[in-house]
C-alpha cells in the first residue's frame, strides 16, 4: 500500500505505486485496455526533434494540479457510457507509464515533504522521466529509455520501430489506429535521455561546478587505450628510447557518401550558408510537414563530430585552393561525380580519421561533406588531430588516405603554423585503393613499403561505415543536430566496444604474430641464401637510403619498382592451351579473362 501524501520519512521510497486487488483490476482493464498511450496532451510546440523536456502541457484548469490525469477516453472506448476514474480508491492520481512491456495508467502517490520545486528532480530519482515539467500526466521510465538506446545501438532499429514494438507490446490485440500515438515523445525524450547518459559517462554527474554548455572539444569521447598516448598510456622517459618506431600512432582516413542529409528548407533558411560561411541558425531544420522546428545542439564537438563554426570558418578560407594535380588524378572522376549527384542534400557526406590499427574514432575528427570530399576536409581534420588528438610531434604519424597521392603536395602549405615543426608524416595508400592508382603509386605509397608499419591494411574505416549506414540512413531527415547526436552515440558505441575487447584481441594477435615472425624469418633466409652476398649488401645499402630519402620526396622510392618483364598475355596463354586440346569449359574461362583484361 502507498504512502500516505506528506507522511513519508527519511529512507522512505518518494514514489510508490497502488497495490489494487483483482477485482479492482478487472473492473479497470475494459475501460483502460486502450488507454496505454497518451491520449489528449496538448502540446504548444511542432512535431520535431526537441532536445529537452519543453514545457508541452500548458492546459487551463481551474485547479491545475501538479499530478493531471487524462480527461477523455482513448480510442472507440469514447463511445461507451462509462466514466474514466481520475482518482484511485485513496485519491491517488492516474497517471500514464511507458515501460519495457507498454504503456500503463496507474495511480501513483507523490511526496510533497520537499516542495513542489524538488518534484522533477524526485521523479528522475525515482526512475520516471516527465514529457512535461508543468503538468505530469505522462513519464516514460529510465529503463525504457535505456533499452531503447541499447537497441538502436546494436539492432539499428528506429525510433519509429522500436515504438511500434512497444505499442504491440503493450497490446498485441488492438490496431494501431485505435491507440494515440506516443512516438514523438519517445523520440524527444531518447534524445534527452541519450545527452544525460554521455555527461554521466564523462564525470559530470559528480561535479556540479562543470559547465555543460561551454564543453570543451572531445570531453565527452571515448578513444583508442591502445595508440601510443603522452601522459596516457606512456612511461615519462619515453622520449629518450632510441626505438622511436614503438611509439609511432598510424592513423587512416575516408569518406562515407552514405551518411548524406537531405535538405531542409523552413522559413529563414539560407541554402547558401556552408558557402558563406554564416554560422547555422537555431531554426536549421524542419519536421516531416515542413514547419520551423528549434535546431539545438548537445554538447556540440565534444566527441566526434567536429564544432561547426571554426569549420565553415575554415572552409571559407580556403576557397581559393586550387586543385591540385596528382599523377593519377584521372582515377578520382567517379567519386566526384557522385557526390554532385546529390543535388537535394545539403550534405553530402562525411568524413573522418581513426586509428588505422585498432579502428576506433578520433575525436573531433568527424566533420561533413558541403559540397564533395576536398583537400580542404582533410587538411582540417589533420589540424583538429594535432590539436585535440593527444598527438606528439616526436611521434611518426603514417597517415593512410584512399587519394593522399593528391592530398600531401601542398600539405604543409596549407596546414601552414598547424603543422608541428618536428612531425614526420608517412603517406600511404590502403592496400585495396593502391591497385586502382598508376603503377608509380605502389611502390611510393602502399602501406606494406612503410618500415615499422608491420601488416596494416589502411582499410579498417570501409567496415565501421558497413555498421554505421545500417543508422545513417535513419539520421538523413533529422535535424542536424540530432543527426550529429546519432552518429556520435554510435562512434562512440564502437569505440567502447574496441576498448572492452582489446585485451583479449591483442593477446592472440601477439601468439599469431609469433607464429608469423618465425615463417618470415624462415622464409627470408631461404631467399637471402640463394643470393649474392655481395649484391645484397648492396641492396641493403640503397634500401636504407631510400626509406630515409622518401620521407622528404616520395619519389625516392622508385627505386623499389620492378623491371618490366615481358609476359605472355591472356590471348597468347589460350592459344596455346586450345592448341593443348582444352574442352570447352576452360576454353569459356580464358575468354572471360581475355575480356577482364581487355577492360
């Protein structure tokens, strides 16, 4: 049984529900099967993506009351002459909670031994969160928001389908048509609920003298325990170890066409505002019927997605770039033509860094696309990695990009004081990307020509995106700032989950690495010993000179290109394998090749 109004003591629970008989039960069941959902809230505010708990309910009464009750019956029970109780038996206020098994109305006893000011902070402590601060008539409880984040992080579902579960939940038996809808609520209130969760993961809950409206770049991310850190994960002489190679951080970058934004055009939006660099305005979106809705953003650049005006700031100064001139700039038509193909979207994409070893996100090193992937996007994130990404400049930095034969000509140029003077930067080209440039680019830029860069494939971005798309797609029609929200919850969702599995990762990588060191080993001194000892001091001379000469001019690694060697072509082999008498098959195979190579 609750406890009675303002008769709770110290350790008393503040919120304790009805504990009604079965016959009472039975008696409410037929006329609130229906009623598990909001019924009339009256909301003063569009149906968009709202960032906190606005005060929705604003209903005249003559005797407003902090606990309201819903005043009409849901759905076809509206039809039927009964009465909906506003009270209990003990004059108890019904109330709606939306739990993990639906929706239910239920009394529920409030303590006023605090004042009515402490009541919303009461009701959090309790586990209920109120859609209004004015008029509690409807909560959704902490753990229904928990497992809703929990199940769009690792199902991908939508706010629109996890509601859908929940509304079947609750009553598996009744259309859809005959329940309210309650699915903007849970919408605003997971994003609320979502932006609480990061200060509580970040240490905010604890210190009540942090400002949470002027955070700092990346306080609120989760990054990489692995990547040789200063004053992380580093012993305090780390310096002064002549093996410099043990501490080198190898980072890789890409784009994600996918994760476009389709433009929305509400009064008072400039179509031309990444051009001129105006800074956002509050109202930058619109909800599905095309009207104003507030545009605020959470905690803006404190994980991974970078703080919007230094960029568009940036972006604008450097229109005058012109394009650069790379050997094998041919190959990159396609990926410029898809992106202008995109011509109702006001984003186009997006692009970012991570650790090119263990794939977890860098910080403030997410930004999006305007008009296409430039040189101008990634010299930006290269800023935002030496300014917040805990980056020495004693430490080698390989840094992997799909193009970065284009990209590294006038790098210094425009990083310019960005640039730390003692950084050695490595450019490479992902293994998969390498074999679509010239022949000039293998051996200049394939990570596998890198000393100390050990087995990286320079690819590990193109499987995040393969988990990311599965949600960007959802984030396309949101606003801006919750469509940052989301992609930065599940960045962060993976590199929470790189952490808590690295141990166990880095144990067997070592056991295959030993493994693999003892076959290298073998395998190396078979060759070398079939070779001149003369020639290969030698080549081992011209080796060194090269790897140290290629950081100051790439080209310097021409010298490991093979000689041209004539080979038989497709043409010539099945010649002379139809002259061997093939059957048909394999006569079918060879002309497939002759057709691949010809392409």
């Amino acid at each position: 049984m609750g406890i009675p109004h303002g008769s709770c003591t110290p350790g008393d629970a503040v919120f304790d529900t009805l504990e009604l008989d079965e016959a009472y039960i039975t008696q409410l069941d037929r006329q609130f099967l229906l009623n598990c959902v909001m019924g009339d809230d009256d909301f003063g505010v569009a149906d968009g993506e709202l960032p906190d708990m606005v005060e929705d309910e604003q209903i005249e009464s003559d005797n407003p009351e902090i606990m309201s009750p819903p005043n009409t019956l849901p759905g076809s029970l509206a039809d039927l002459d009964v009465e909906q109780p506003r009270t209990d038996a003990l004059n108890n206020t019904y109330v709606r909670i939306v739990h993990n098994n639906g929706m239910h109305h239920i009394p529920v006893l409030r303590c006023g031994c605090h004042g009515e000011a402490s009541v919303p902070a009461d009701l959090v402590a309790a586990g209920l969160i109120p859609t209004s601060f004015k008029r509690f008539r409807t909560f959704f409880t902490t753990s229904v928001l928990d497992n809703f984040q929990l199940t769009n992080l690792e199902c991908k579902a939508s706010t629109y389908q996890y509601w859908n579960k929940l509304s079947r939940t609750g009553a598996p038996g009744i259309s859809h048509q005959d329940l309210d809808d309650f699915y903007r609520e849970l919408r605003r209130l997971s994003r609320s609920w979502r932006w609480v969760k990061k200060l509580i993961w970040s240490g905010f809950a604890h210190d009540s003298q942090r400002d949470i409206e002027s955070l700092s770049p990346s306080k609120l991310a989760l990054f990489c325990s692995t990547c040789p850190q200063d004053k992380l994960n580093l012993p305090d002489n780390w310096k002064d170890d002549p093996n410099k190679d043990l501490y080198m951080r190898s980072i890789v970058a890409d784009s994600n066409s996918k994760a476009y934004h389709v433009r929305q055009n509400p009064p008072g939006w400039n179509k031309s505002v990444w051009a001129t660099g105006t800074p956002l305005p509050d109202t930058s979106s619109t909800d599905t019927l095309g009207s104003p809705s507030p545009d605020k953003w959470l905690g803006e650049g404190g994980q991974f997605m970078t703080t919007r005006p230094p960029y568009i700031k940036y972006l604008n100064e450097k229109q005058n770039l012109k394009p650069t001139k790379a050997p094998c700039e041919n190959q990159f038509r396609v990926l410029e033509q898809s992106m202008l193909l995109l011509k109702a979207c006001n984003v186009k994409g997006i692009v970012a860094l991570a650790c090119a070893r263990h794939g977890c996100f860098i910080p403030t090193c997410v930004v999006d696309l305007p008009v296409g992937e430039q040189q101008k996007n990634i010299d930006y994130l290269l800023r935002e990695l030496f300014r917040h990404g805990n980056m020495d400049e004693v430490q080698q930095l390989p840094f992997m990009y799909d193009i970065v034969c284009q990209n590294i000509i006038h790098l210094a140029e425009h990083l310019g004081p960005d640039l730390p003077q003692n950084i050695t930067i490595d450019q490479a080209i992902g293994l998969m990307h390498v074999h679509r440039h010239k022949d000039d680019c293998y051996q200049r830029f394939a990570s596998t020509c890198i000393p100390s860069t050990a087995i990286t494939a320079g690819e590990i971005l193109e499987t995040l995106w393969a988990s990311l798309n599965k949600v960007s797609s959802q984030a396309r029609t949101a606003t801006l700032a919750h469509r940052a929200e989301i992609l930065d919850d599940h960045m962060s969702n993976n590199n929470w989950k790189k952490i808590i599995n690295m141990p166990l990762f880095l144990c067997q990588k070592f056991w295959e690495a030993i493994d693999m060191k003892e076959k290298a080993e073998k395998y190396h001194g078979d060759m070398v010993a079939t070779l001149n000892p003369t020639e290969k001091e030698e080549w081992d001379k011209e080796i060194g000179k090269t790897e140290v000469d290629c950081i100051q001019d790439y080209k310097a690694m021409d010298l490991m290109k093979t000689r041209d060697v004539a080979h038989p072509t497709a043409i010539d082999t099945q010649d002379a394998a139809i002259a061997e008498g093939q059957d048909a098959n394999e006569e079918w195979m060879w002309l497939v090749l002759m057709i691949e190579e010809e392409q």
